[in-house]
C-alpha cells in the first residue's frame, strides 16, 4: 500500500515540473520565445594598413670563379723549381716554373753545330758553281769561235748543273738546320712556364697546385690552376614558375653564412634558354664584383631576387586570410557593433607574414585569430587587456 502511494506521488512531481516548464516557454500571446543560441566568439584583431611590400625570392647557389684555367707544361720533363703557392697573387706573363733544361741546351748547341756544318758546306759549294759557271761561260765562247767541240761543251754544261744542285742541296740543309734549331730553342723556352691570359689586365690567384718540385711531369700534366677571383659567378637553378620573372640585369642581394653581417651585391649576367628536362630548372648566372675576394669557389650562399615592389600597398597579416563558399576573404570588424563581415578579397604579393590585398580597398581591422569559428554577421568580443598594476598587500 505505502509503494503505491509513493509511486502516484513521483508520478505527480514529474507532471507538475513539465507544465512548469512548459509555462515558461509561452509567450504572452501564447507563442514560444525565440532565443538566440549563438554566443560572441573570442577574436584577435589587428590593423588594415597602407605600406610598402616587396615581392622577393630566395635562391641558394655556389660561388664559382668567373675564369679559372690550369697552368702545364707544353713539354714533358722534371720539375726543377715552382715559384708559386696555393694563394700566391701573379700578374700576367709572370714565370712560375722551371723545367730541367740541360738536355734542351745540349739539343741546342748541337743544332748550332750542325748549322754551322751546314753553312760552311754551302761556301763551298758556292764556290764549286761559280767556278762551274765561268767555265761554262769560257766554253761558250770557245765555241762561238769555232775553237772547241760540242762534246766538250756539254761536259762543262753537265758539271755547272751539277755544282747548281749541291748548291741548292746544300742551302735546303741550312734551311732545315735553321727550322730544327727554333724547335729546340723552343723547346728550350718551353722549360720556363709562365701565366698568361687573354685581356692582360688584373691579377689572379693560385687555386690549387697539383705538383712539388722533382716530380716527372709528361705534357699537358697540370701544375697549379689560375683563378680570377676578383669577380665571382653565383650559379643557381630557378623552377618553371619563377623562369619568366628572373631577367638578365637583374638586381640581387647575396648573402652567405661565413659572413652573417655581409650582403654583396649583384647583378643577372646570363639564363639558360632552357629548363633541363630531368630537373626542370634552368641554370641562372650572377655576377658579384669580390675586391677583397671574401667569396671563395665553392661557397654556399643565397641569392635574393626582387620581382616586384608596390609602394602604398594595402597589407593584411597572411593569417587574416579565410575561405568561406569557396571563396577566400578576411573578416572585416565593426567595433562598434562587435560583429564581423566576411569580404572577399583578391590577393597580390605575398612577403613572409604579410600580404597585399588588391582588392577591394579595405579600412580598419581584420580577424588574425579565431575567424575559422566566424560567418559573415557573427558577433565577436575582444580579449580584455588587463595593464592596470596589481594592488598591493
């Protein structure tokens, strides 16, 4: 009996709780209250600005020397004496190898003897023809008076012919004596090494030396490699999106990491007319003047490149940026009403955290913070900056 009791009592509770709450959602004129559910959401904002932005790229390249050649030998021989160093500064023209040459001088003065040979057989051989050619003339005389025959004649033609071609036998050796000794004496030459190249001005430095003193070197065997440092050539590779924006006389900002406070300046010399398939990039050469020859071959550095630069840019931070019905905007605040507007804008030039709106023309503040829990007309509330100081105890 007393759980019925009970049981009738809880079921009385429960019906007077839902027409208690059912009274309080009528209306007046006996409608529901339409209440708003959404809340005012936390933003961060921050200021639509009226500066300048650049449009900049980074690259990363290797110094290269803009000439560089090997210096070796035309001849082979020992290397008897190297002047020069790995650094060592020479000038054009300037002696920095000796080959052994004693065998060289031998081969001279030999060629020397043997042209003097040559030259004394050509007296007398001179003399042999012109002996020859006054009795040729005699005999034709003699036969002009009828004093001697024919037969005696041809054998004075037949010996003035022949002391014409031992003649010129003999002026043919001192011909080829004379051209034997220029190929030693320039072989001789050939001992002493010297730099050399083409526009003759500026100095250059020793890059590598391949060789010491002593060692026997064939032709054409490197001794030290020559580099003009003086201006370096940064190489560098850009991809497909970039090519059509990098132009020959460029301006650009280079910077390495063994000079952190340094920027050297440079200018676009060359681009390739092509993108290599494998890679699709396409090799860009710098030139940098390097006076005091900070930048070494083989350095790594980067390369900044300016593709544009808008003075009076509208500018947006790049996190203002959101997409709502595939379209992308900022939130536009009215702090006034504390309520948002979603506008869609068309984006220029993007630098680091920054980006230009280029359209439309925008004024006061966008949404950095939050606005991926924003639509367009939502309320907003802005974190409270306490910066009154703390009481004191």
């Amino acid at each position: 009996m007393k759980r019925t009791v009970g049981f009738l009592i809880g079921i009385a509770l429960v019906a007077l709780v839902g027409v208690r709450l059912y009274q309080k959602t009528i209306g007046k004129k006996g409608q529901p209250i339409r209440t708003d559910t959404r809340a005012a959401v936390a933003v961060v904002l921050a200021p639509v600005r009226t500066e300048g932005i650049r449009d900049t790229r980074v690259f990363t390249g290797t110094v290269l020397p803009r000439e560089q050649f090997v210096v070796a030998p035309k001849i082979a021989g020992r290397l008897d004496k190297l002047f020069v160093n790995i650094g060592a500064v020479v000038t054009n023209g300037q002696l920095i190898a000796i080959l052994d040459d004693e065998e060289f001088r031998q081969q001279v003065e030999q060629m020397q003897a043997e042209l003097e040979v040559a030259r004394s057989a050509v007296l007398e051989t001179s003399s042999a023809l012109e002996v020859a050619q006054r009795q040729l003339e005699r005999a034709q005389e003699l036969i002009n008076k009828r004093v001697t025959s024919e037969a005696e004649v041809d054998q004075v033609d037949a010996r003035y012919k022949a002391a014409k071609v031992r003649h010129a036998v003999t002026m043919a050796i001192i011909r080829q004596k004379e051209a034997a000794l220029r190929v030693e004496d320039a072989r001789l030459a050939y001992t002493k090494i010297s730099v050399s190249w083409a526009d003759g001005a500026g100095a250059r430095v020793v890059g590598e030396r391949f060789v010491d003193e002593g060692t026997m070197l064939k032709a054409n065997e490197p001794i030290v490699s020559i580099l003009d440092v003086s201006t370096v050539l940064v190489t560098m590779f850009v991809i497909e999106r970039d090519y059509p924006q990098v132009l020959t006389g460029q301006h650009a900002t280079v910077s390495t990491d063994a000079f952190p406070d340094r920027t050297f300046a440079g200018q676009v010399m060359r681009k390739a007319p092509l993108l290599k398939e494998s890679s699709r990039q396409a090799r860009v050469e710098i030139e940098v003047a390097n006076p005091e020859r900070l930048l070494a071959p083989g350095m790594f550095v980067r390369a900044e490149l300016q593709f544009a630069a808008h003075a009076a840019a509208t500018v947006v931070p790049v996190a203002a940026l959101a997409r709502r019905a595939g379209r992308s905007g900022v939130f536009l605040a009215d702090t006034a009403a504390m309520t948002v507007r979603f506008v869609p804008v068309t984006v220029g030039i993007v630098s680091g955290e920054r980006m230009e709106i280029r359209a439309p023309r925008l004024a006061g503040s966008v949404v950095v913070l939050g606005q991926h829990l924003l639509e367009d007309g939502a309320a907003i509330v802005l974190p409270v900056t306490n910066s009154a100081p703390a009481a004191r105890r």
